[in-house]
C-alpha cells in the first residue's frame, strides 16, 4: 500500500464552496489533489489536526530515516547483542509504527 506523495499542505476554512458548513472544513491537499477535509470547528484545535495530517508523509519519511541510523548505530555499538533492553523496544515501536503507517 502506498500513500500520496507529498508535500502536502493544510489550507484554511471558507474556501471550499460547501455552503453554510464552509467554515468548518480544513482541507490537507497536495499542488493538484485533495487529500482530506479535517471537519471542526474553525479553531487552533483544528488548524493543528490538519498541519499534523499534512506531515504525515514527512513524518513517515523522517521515521524510516531514524529506524534505519537507530539499528545501523545500535549493530556498530551492540554487533552481538540480541538482548531486550530499552535501545532494541525503541527501534521494534518505531518498526511497528511505520508498519501501522503503511498498513502492513
């Protein structure tokens, strides 16, 4: 399963055209496609939903990223450790997250 490339971008309420509720919709968008309405009331609280499902593929990017230097540097410091410890609960969360992320 993929995802939509990003970037995508949070853009405010009142310019959508969906008549009297048009104040309530922050749409998360790409240049061309739209990716979501975030439904709310036009608040902080809603402005943060939509910018933080907007960095959802940047997050996941990031994410990957840091699994990737997390078990490179843990392999370096640790070559035959197998142990459970906190360093190696860490590294299978951010595994599981991107998992969940990318619906595997």
């Amino acid at each position: 399963m993929t995802h939509t490339p990003g970037p995508w971008t949070a853009e405010p309420p009142g310019i959508y055209g969906y008549g009297a509720d048009d104040d309530k919709y922050w749409a998360v968008q790409t240049e061309d496609e739209r990716i979501a309405l975030v439904v709310t009331d036009p608040d902080e609280e809603g402005q943060a939903d939509a910018q933080l499902i907007a960095t959802a593929p940047n997050l996941l990017d990031a994410l990957k990223k840091a699994k990737d230097e997390l078990i490179s540097l843990y392999e370096q410091q640790y070559p035959d450790d197998e142990s459970d410890n906190e360093t190696t609960k860490v590294i299978d969360y951010v595994i599981a997250t991107i998992a969940q992320a990318e619906g595997t």
